[in-house]
C-alpha cells in the first residue's frame, strides 16, 4: 500500500468512526452529517466520495450542502474499525436479538402450521 493509500484508508476510518460516535446507540439509519457541520469540516469530499462510491455511506445532495448517512455496511465496517463488533458486550446483545428474532420466526411457523396455511 502506497502512503497516500495508508492516509486515504486512515481519513476513512476517521470518518466512520465519527458517524459511528455521533449515533449513539440510535438505528444507523436514525442519523445524518452535514459536510458542512464543524464536527466534520475537517472531512474531505474526496473521502465522503469515497465512502459514497464503496457504498458505506449515502449521500444526500441539499441546497449548498450534502448530507451523508451510514449504510448497513458502513455501519458494520464502523463497528469493526472501532471493535465494537467483537466485543463481548456487542456479541452478547447480538445473541438476544438474534433469539428474539428466531422465536418470532418459529412462532409464525408453529402459528402457519397449525391452521394449514403455508408459511
């Protein structure tokens, strides 16, 4: 990797980081950035470009401004780049949901099953 890869990849994660930090514990689709806010000045266009064309953020065009919104994917990478994602706490969390969401998919096909429609 050339150095001005290692400094576009750094101004990346700097930027999915921030996205990440500003939603909180809100849905990733509960929060936007303005390039133009001062917490994010600092973020070039080329970056937000860059996060747009790997499909890790959207953007948004306004009047005079864009608007620029963590994917899914972004917001996984976000998780990743930070460590969030393997964190005992996150994995723990991750399991609830994930038997919260298996019991509602059982219980429609116990519920489908039982009166004969097909599920």
């Amino acid at each position: 990797m050339k150095p001005s890869q290692n400094y576009c990849e750094a101004n990346l994660s700097k930027a999915l980081t921030l996205l990440l930090d500003r939603l909180g514990e809100r849905p990733f689709y509960m929060d936007e950035v303005v390039n133009d806010d001062l917490t994010v000045a600092h973020i070039y266009r080329t970056t937000w470009q860059e996060l747009t064309d790997r499909e890790l953020v959207t953007a948004r065009n306004g009047i005079g401004c864009c608007r620029y919104q963590l994917t899914g994917s972004g917001w996984r990478e976000a998780l990743k780049l930070t460590g969030q994602l393997d964190a005992p706490e996150f994995q723990e969390r991750f399991a609830r949901l994930n038997t919260v969401l298996k019991s509602l998919v059982n219980g429609v096909l116990s519920a489908s099953m039982s009166d004969g429609t097909p599920a």
